[in-house]
C-alpha cells in the first residue's frame, strides 16, 4: 500500500503539474497587470492576494522543509585539533 501511495504522489506531483501551477500564477499575474482580472476569475482582488499569501506560505514552508531534511542527511564538518 505504501508503495502505491507513493507511486501516485510522483504522478500527481510531476513536472508538468508543477508547470502548470507556475503557468496559472504567471496568468493571473498578467491579468492583474493588464486590469483584467475579472476575465479570468470571479474572486477580487483581495481574494488573490489572500489566496497568493497562503500560496507563498505553502511554498516557503516546503521549500524549508526540503533544506531541513538536505541539512539532516550532509555529513557535517568538524574541525579536529591536530595532535602533536
């Protein structure tokens, strides 16, 4: 069951997924620009920026979470004091 549960995350999550996320914030971003919002969604604009936030804060915690699990796993470096 693990296994699969992991196969379909890979599916899910794959490069083509996370483009299209790219390409739909990249969108909205020139609708906002251009001030036409309203033509690709019925939320205003306080609503995209509250959506945006909680979009920036899912982000950031991942991307911490992928830097904690990297730093956990690289070897750490330590001085030693040469004998003599």
């Amino acid at each position: 069951m693990g296994l699969m549960l992991h196969q379909n995350r890979q599916m899910l999550y794959g490069e083509a997924r996370l483009a299209w996320l790219l390409e739909a914030v990249d969108e909205l971003h020139t609708a906002i620009a251009d001030g036409t919002l309203d033509t690709v969604t019925t939320l205003n604009e306080v609503e995209v920026q509250g959506m945006l936030y909680e979009l920036i804060y899912v982000a950031r915690e991942t991307l911490d979470e992928i830097e904690n699990r990297r730093a956990a796993t690289e070897p750490r470096l330590r001085l030693v004091r040469k004998s003599s």
